[in-house]
C-alpha cells in the first residue's frame, strides 16, 4: 500500500486562477477580457520595440548618395576596399539616424543598376565599382526608362510572333 499525504492543507495552487500567456512576456488571469483590451495590449509593446524602415523608393536615392560620394572621393574606403552592400548600408544608416537598410535591399539596388546599364557591379564580392559611361551621361531615371522601354518592346514583340504563329496553325 502507497502512503498517501494528509488532505488537511490543500496545495497552494488549488483553487488559484490559472494563467495564460499574452503578448510578450506579459500574463494576464485566464478569464473574460473584451476584445478590444486583448488588442490594445498586444498593439502596444510591438509599436514601441517596432524599428521603423523607411519605405523602399527611399533606398535608390540614399544608395546614390552613398555611391555619388565614393565617385567623388568624399566618401574614402579602406585600402582598397570595394563599396559592398555592406558598407553601403552602413552609410545610409548614419545618415538615417542609426536605421540602415538591409544588405540585401542594397545589394537589389546594385543589381537592378548592372541590368540598367547605369552601374558596373562585381560579383566576388558583389560591390559598386562604378557608373558606366552612359550612366553617367544620361543619369539614373533615363536609364531606367530606357531600360523599361527596351522590355516593353521585346515583349510586344514575343506577343506579335506568338499571334502570327497561331495565325499560321
């Protein structure tokens, strides 16, 4: 036979309301709340620890800032050292108040600026190297047009020999 333990004092979590977990580290009793409390509870504490980004059409002018400085000199590298994403990104957070931009959102922006034709990019490490020639010449949003121009008219194009081959079968 088991020995068994007095009932006389009942353990101190009988009869204790139980607890559930909220947003955070806070805990609230487990009984009826109104929904609006549930939400203002768990707005608050992600609106405050929330690190604010800057909307993404911001980067493109921050990233040619940081690479117009380097072109010019302002900006100096050490020994040698190309203007990757990376550092780009710190660069833009200094002037951003201590919120950088992600590496890879700058490292898109590169890329996207290699397909333009406005910039040359390495790959190994992939960094800024430099603007092209025409980049230079007809500048960023012309490049960009130009570049849109160009999809649209190989696209019109595939659109046209795909309706003259259905035409033809």
């Amino acid at each position: 036979m088991e020995p068994t333990l007095p009932l006389s004092d009942p353990p101190s979590n009988v009869g204790a309301e139980t607890k559930s977990p909220t947003v955070g580290d806070e805990r609230t009793p487990n009984k009826e709340v109104a929904m609006s409390d549930t939400t203002e509870a768990a707005a608050a504490p992600a609106e405050a620890d929330k690190k604010v980004r800057a909307p993404r059409t911001d980067l493109e002018p921050d990233v040619k800032a940081v690479t117009d400085s380097f072109i010019t000199g302002a900006l100096v590298v050490e020994d040698g050292k190309p203007l990757t994403p990376h550092r780009i990104a710190a660069e833009v957070g200094k002037a951003r108040a201590g919120n950088p931009p992600s590496v890879g959102a700058v490292s898109a922006v590169l890329v996207r600026w290699a397909k333009y034709g406005f910039a040359e990019v390495s790959d190994k490490p992939k960094a800024f190297v430099a603007y092209t020639a025409a980049g230079t010449e007809k500048g960023l949003s012309a490049m960009k047009e130009a570049h849109r121009a160009e999809l649209k008219a190989a696209k019109a194009e595939a659109k046209a020999e795909t309706a003259a081959e259905a035409a033809v079968s």
